[in-house]
C-alpha cells in the first residue's frame, strides 16, 4: 500500500513538472495561487462583497487564459512574461484596492 501511494505521489508530481515545462512559468504560477487565495480570504472575512470577488475572479479568468496562450507554442518569451506579470500587478494592487475600499472601513 505505501509503495502504491508513494508510486502515485511521484507520478503526480513528474506529471505536474512535464505540463510546467511547456514555457516554464512556476513564478507566474506562484503568483496566480497567492491571488486567488487574497480573493477567496478576502470574501470569507467580508473585506470583499460578492460583486468585487466575481470582477476579481474575472480578471484572474483573463490572466490565465493569456498565460496559455503564452504556452501554446511551447515557448514563453520574455515579452509574452513581462506581459503576464504586469497583468498580475495590475490584479494585485485591484484586489488591494478592493480590500482596502469603503466597503471594508465600513464607512
């Protein structure tokens, strides 16, 4: 049984490393995770109404769509990486902005 399981564990694990290594963007990737968790956290805690977490889920929607257009190709160039970052900046400081609005300070 535990051979089973740890046979599973790795062949999880070499798949995820196969379809990251299409253009390579574990950054990107990173930065994807910890957004989707602000929004999530944000709507538990009440920082963000359902409205605001459907726009920002949107624009996390866009993002990843870009980013595999960026991969269709088998190769992500550091332009098409700039771009995808800039996007997630721009998603970091409107999700900061969210948080941080009226809505939040209950004003």
């Amino acid at each position: 049984m535990k051979k089973l399981i740890f046979s599973v564990g790795v062949m999880l694990i070499a798949s995820i490393s196969l379809i990251d290594a299409q253009g390579s963007t574990p950054n990107i990737t990173a930065r994807q995770a910890k957004q989707q968790a602000r929004i999530a956290r944000g709507l538990n805690t009440g920082r963000l109404t359902k409205p605001e977490a459907a726009r920002l889920e949107g624009e996390q929607k866009r993002i990843r769509m870009e980013k595999r257009m960026a991969k269709s190709d088998g190769i992500v160039t550091p332009g098409e990486r700039k771009f995808l970052n800039m996007q997630l900046d721009r998603s970091g400081r409107d999700i900061y902005r969210e948080e941080h609005g009226e809505q939040a300070l209950g004003l």
